[in-house]
C-alpha cells in the first residue's frame, strides 16, 4: 500500500482541477467590424437581442474609454457603449470550452453606428489551454442577424 501512495500522489498532482481566468474585457486582437445605416439605440436594441438569441447573457455595459485609453476613437463625440456578455461553457469529451463576446458600438452620426464584434474563446484541455481571438463565421452571424432586425 506505501508503495502505491507516491505514484498515487503524483497522479493526482498531475490530474488538479486547473482555474482558467476569462477577463471581462476583450482587446482588439481581432475585432469584426460593420456599419449600420440606423440610430445608435436601435442598432444597440438590436445588437443585445441577436446576442440573446444566440445564447449570451448580457453581464455588464460599460463606456470603452474605461478600457480603450488612447485609441482611435477616445476622442469621438457620439455616443459609444461596450456591452459583456457572461462566459458562456461548453462541455465536451476532453475538457471545457468557455467563450466569451465584447460588441463596442460607436454613434458615428445621427444616422451611422458602427458595431465591433469581439470573440473570445479558450479550450481547456487536461494539460493545456488554447485560446483563439477569431471565429469570422460567428460574426458574420451575428452581423446578419442584426441587419435583419434592423430590416
């Protein structure tokens, strides 16, 4: 039994549960981008639905010059908001996969807001974790699903 007790303690050295920290916050690492010819609230009304419909819970909303100092737009006079959605976890045979979506929309005129679209996904694996910025079909997705809501 003592001669089984070191191998058994590696063994579940090896196996821990790992903790896999997702921030709130995605950066531009590989953001999707579109204009829609439409007011800034209803293109936001249309944006938080799509995000719902495709199964994102919205965890927080914040202003972007909290997390975009310095950037192209810091210094734009529209209005412009950051919505979180909650991390959503899929599971399957190896592991977990957790994503998470950021969408920055920018009022750039009385008729014009541009919607940046934000991906995030990581793939936790016994031993290791993949994290992944692009998922271009995911966007464009989402991006149809807003312009038709917007008709």
């Amino acid at each position: 039994m003592l001669k089984k007790l070191p191998s058994f303690l590696l063994l579940l050295a090896v196996s821990g549960c790992t903790t896999i920290t997702i921030p709130k916050y995605i950066k531009d690492e590989a953001p999707y981008s579109r204009k829609f010819m439409a007011d800034f609230a209803t293109v936001q009304k249309a944006s938080v639905s799509t995000l719902e419909e495709m199964g994102f819970k919205i965890e927080d909303t914040a202003d972007p010059m909290l997390y975009e100092r310095g950037q192209q737009y810091a210094g734009s006079p529209g209005r412009q908001i950051l919505i979180f959605t909650e991390i959503k976890q899929i599971p399957f045979f190896l592991g977990t996969k957790y994503t998470r979506v950021n969408v920055y929309l920018r009022d750039i005129d009385q008729a014009t807001t541009e919607v940046e679209f934000r991906y995030m996904t990581i793939n936790q694996l016994p031993l290791k974790h993949f994290y992944g910025y692009k998922k271009k079909g995911f966007a464009d997705k989402f991006f149809k699903l807003v312009a038709k809501k917007l008709g």
